[in-house]
C-alpha cells in the first residue's frame, strides 16, 4: 500500500551548518490491510515519516509510492486528491473547535465538494460506528479526550479512505481510554478493510493491535517486521529498550547496580528465560529448578500479550559454577528455550 | 443654554459621530480584513508564501499607523479632496477616519488568524483543503470570537479618533465638546458630551463582548 524507497529528509539548505537528517535512506514496506506501526523516540523521524505519505512533507532524495502513485511526482491538485483518499488523526484531535461534532465530521466532505444531503446521509453513520450518534450537536469543549478522538477518526474515514494514518493518536489519552481507540481502530481495519499506518512511541499501542512493525532511530529504521518477530528476536538496542520499558523485563535497581560482568568465585549467573510460541505454554520454569536443585531465585518477569501472541520474560539467579551452568545450557536446548546471560552477581 | 438646545446639539452631534464611525468602520473592517489575513498568512512556509509583499504590505502599514492621527487627517487632505470633491465636512473625515482604521484593523485580524492552532491547518491541509478552503472554513471560522472583538476594539478607537475630526469640520461630538465645553465655558456641555460618549461606547463593548462570547465554543462546559 505505501513503499518507501530509500527515503532521506534533509531541513535546512545544504550550505547551512544547522542542517538536519530527519530521514536517512528509508526503505519501508506497508502492507496492504494491515496494521503497521512505527515506533521510535521523539525526534527519531516517525513524524517526518507520516507526513511523506500524504504529502505535508516532501522527500530529499527517494520515492514514497502511495498505491501505486509516486507521491513526489504529483502538482498540488494531484497531491489534494491523494490526500482525500488518506485519512488522517492527530495527537492532539486538531478538531474545529468552532464547529460541531457533526460540523467536524463533514469538514472533509464539503472541501471535496460533496453535496448537503450527501454529507447528511454520511455523517450520522460515522459518528454511529464511532460510538457517538448521540453527540452530533455537541461542541469538540463538550466532550472528552477519548470522544474527541472518535470524533478524528470518523472524520478521517468521511471520504472513505483506503489507507488511515494516525499520528500519535493515543499519546494524549490515558491508558483506558487508549485501549478504547485502540480497540476501535482495530475494528475499523477488519470491518472496512483499511490499511492502517500508525506512528508511536508506546510500546503498549504497537503490541496491542499492529501485526507489523518497523522500529525507527535516528531517522534510520532499525528493525522491521512481523511484531511478534521483531520483539521476541528484537537484536536492535533501541528495540531493547523500547521494549524493556514496556515487557516489564528491567531489572530491579539493586540487581542492576551490582551486577558483574565476569563470574567471581561463589558468585550467581543472571539468565533472563524467555518463553513465546510453544515454550510459553510448557511448565518449564519448575522443571528448570527441579534440573537444578533448589537453588534457583526469580528477580523479575512478566507475561504479555504481543499482537495476539503470549510472550514471557523470566530473570533467573542460580550459582555460577560449571557444572550447574552447563546443566542449564542442556536444559535450555533440549527445551527450546531462548535465553540470554546478563551478568554476575555476588 | 436650554436643555431643548442642548438635547438637539447632542443628538445632532451623535448623529455624525455614529455616521462617521459606522461607515468608516464598515468600509475600513472590509478593506483591512483581506490585508489582516494576506499579513497572517504570507510569510514563508506558510499558505500563499510571498515573504517580500508580506514585508512591504507590513511596513506600510506600520507607517500608517504611526503615523499621529491629527496628522494623518491634515496629511491626506489632497486624497480626501479627490475622493469626497471636498476636505471639510463630516464626509471628509469620513475618508482619514477609514485611512487608520483600515491597518488598525488589519493588525487585529492578524493576530487573531495567528492564533488558530498551527494543528488545524496541518489537518485540513491532510483532508485535501485548498489554501482558499483553509482561509474560509478554518481560520476565518475559528478566529471569529476575536475579530468579532477586533471589530469591537476598532469601533471603540474610532468613537476617540472622531472626536478629532472637528478639525477639518467633521463635527460630532468630540466637536461639540471642545466648541461649546472648551471655547465657550459651557461645562454642562462638556459633561453632557463626555457623558453621551461613555454610554456609547459601553453599549459598543457590551454588544461587542456578547456576540464573541456567542462565537466562541472554546470553553463550553459540558
């Protein structure tokens, strides 16, 4: 559905010393009735990246190919149309505050010139798969955050778009009314079938409903792929993380400040297990303990759900001798668990 | 002086101060709507970018501006002449008063289309929206509280400056005032004026202040 080829963005002319690489050689792949997220720090590029699709930004160097049109190749009229196909949401809703719910919702319609009772017949449905048919008369001060953002989304699908970017669109929710929009979106891509391209820097949004995911940093991405993939196997350190904030897989302050990271004699190994797939529904943590005596400590861990699959993350203590250690090292083959060493500690 | 006379003076004078602010607030408001949106909206990267014309329409309308109105009205009087065939008389004040009120306002009406959220323009801009759509349907349509107010402000400076236009015989009630007050020792004229004067402007701000509070759907409570 979107094709980035390597993508660059430059602000600021080419002689200027304050010159800035938003953008730096991105190739991206978009699925078509997808979910794709990315993900990234502030300042990473995501924003940039968004805008390219419809237009609001202009590549440096590199196309950004939108259904098959190369946006950078289209005049202003050519960039219009495109850009009443591609709905998009906001941070902050960016709704008029002087007009309506439904006023709102028709904004779009009449700028593509759509006749009254056309604009009639269509906005009562959107705010009803919205979930607000009752508030068509309220004021955008009238309602909640969460309504706000409904709002956003029926009047970024009014003129039936085949592709919705959402621009940090939770960032300013809190977390129930996040899963609520979330929910929603989710619904909105299996019902009408649209591809659905989000920018974020929550972890949560990401695990919760995009089946893809690009990870972006300094204007590169880093790591992409099916979300599941890429947070189970993430190699990349911003995805670390990212991820570890999120996966609830840091570790306490007071192991982190006196681990080791060489064995020292008496000392204890700090494993982190990780279980997905068909490790997750084994009970190999007490297997783990019986192949090893009792001497085994839990430090952390924590089980997720990550688009729709179950991932767990255990941080483990046991003595660092050999011959334990390579106990373990067979367990952990033999049962296909991935793990990866930590440290040491005393 | 008689009450009779007096009550006839000032609704006389009232009379020509209202013809005077009313036509060169309508005609200035009109005139300087369009200059307002051109200043808020023509600096660079933003909707019809022309940073050179935005400069000099800006300087111009700084030296308007600070240009004393007392002088403003002697300065123009060749301008006036051509336009009204005459420079005294109420019509012709009517020609300075419209002159200041036209970057007055201007400036008023660019404050308030740059104080629509920058996130407006970015969404309508995503829906397709053409710079003229973006104008009518968003700025214009958010920036109505404020320059419903700026309307107001410049109705309120133009009840002062017509009080200056006596001096080229725009009569109206800052003339009554300075001949009948000032020249003939007349105080309960004066009071009489400043009186007449201070009503009026409360009802313009009252009225002003109402109907932006109409406009503005920012702060309605649920």
């Amino acid at each position: 559905m979107v094709d980035f080829q390597s993508v660059s963005k430059r602000f600021g002319s080419s002689r200027d010393e304050n010159q800035f690489t938003a953008l730096d050689g991105v190739d991206l792949s978009v699925a078509r009735g997808a979910i794709t997220g990315i993900i990234g720090r502030s300042g990473a590029g995501k924003s940039t990246l968004i805008r390219l699709v419809n237009g609001l930004e202009k590549a440096t160097s590199g196309r950004v190919v939108v259904d098959g049109v190369e946006v950078g190749s289209l005049s202003e009229t050519g960039l219009r149309d495109l850009r009443r196909q591609v709905g998009m949401i906001f941070q902050h809703f960016n709704l008029l505050s002087s007009r309506t719910a439904f006023d709102n919702v028709a904004l779009p319609l009449e700028i593509a010139g759509v006749d009254r009772n056309e604009i009639r017949a269509k906005v009562g449905p959107l705010l009803d798969l919205v979930g607000l048919g009752d508030k068509a008369d309220r004021y955008p001060s009238e309602l909640s955050g969460g309504q706000k953002q409904r709002i956003g989304i029926a009047r970024a699908l009014a003129t039936s778009p085949k592709l919705l970017l959402s621009d940090e669109a939770t960032s300013a929710l809190d977390p129930e009314t996040t899963q609520s929009i979330l929910a929603l979106l989710k619904q909105i891509n299996a019902e009408l079938g649209l591809t659905v391209l989000l920018i974020t820097h929550e972890m949560e949004v990401v695990k919760t409903i995009a089946s893809h995911v690009a990870v972006i940093d300094r204007g590169k991405i880093v790591e992409q792929g099916r979300t599941f993939d890429v947070f189970t196997g993430a190699r990349h350190e911003t995805t670390r993380s990212l991820l570890s904030a999120s996966l609830g897989t840091q570790l306490p302050e007071w192991i982190r400040g006196s681990m080791k990271p060489q064995p020292g004699a008496g000392d204890r190994i700090l494993v982190r297990l990780i279980f997905f797939g068909d490790t997750a529904f084994q009970p190999l943590t007490g297997r783990l303990v019986a192949e090893l005596g009792a001497d085994v400590n839990i430090l952390a861990g924590s089980i997720e759900e990550i688009a729709g699959e179950p991932y767990g993350s255990l941080v483990v203590a046991y003595p660092a001798e050999p011959a334990v250690v390579e106990r373990a090292n067979r367990f952990y083959a033999e049962s296909g668990l991935s793990t990866e060493v930590l440290g040491y500690v005393a | 002086m008689s009450l009779d006379m007096l009550i006839g003076l000032l609704t006389k004078s009232l009379g020509q101060t209202l013809q005077m602010v009313v036509i060169a607030g309508l005609i200035g408001s009109l005139i300087g709507l369009p200059i307002g949106i051109f200043l808020a909206t023509s600096g660079k990267g933003e909707l019809f970018p022309a940073p050179i014309a935005n400069r000099i329409l800006g300087a111009i309308v700084n030296a308007t501006r600070s240009t004393p109105f007392i002088i403003l009205v002697v300065a123009i009087i060749p301008f006036t002449r051509f336009v009204t065939g005459t420079s005294i008389g109420t019509y012709a004040a009517i020609v300075p008063l419209t002159i200041a009120t036209i970057p007055f306002f201007a400036r008023l009406v660019e404050a308030a289309i740059r104080e629509v959220d920058k996130g407006l323009i970015e969404a309508a801009r995503a829906m397709g929206a053409t710079p003229m759509q973006i104008v009518f349907k968003v700025l214009l349509a958010e920036a109505r509280p404020s320059i419903t107010l700026a309307i107001t402000m410049t109705l309120v400076s133009l009840i002062g400056y017509s009080a200056m236009v006596g001096a080229v015989g725009g009569g109206g009630l800052g003339d009554l005032g300075i001949r009948y007050g000032y020249q003939r020792f007349m105080p309960e004229v004066m009071l009489a004026v400043v009186v007449v004067l201070i009503v009026l402007v409360q009802i313009v701000q009252s009225a002003g202040d109402a109907l932006a509070r109409r406009f503005d759907k920012r702060n309605r409570k649920t």
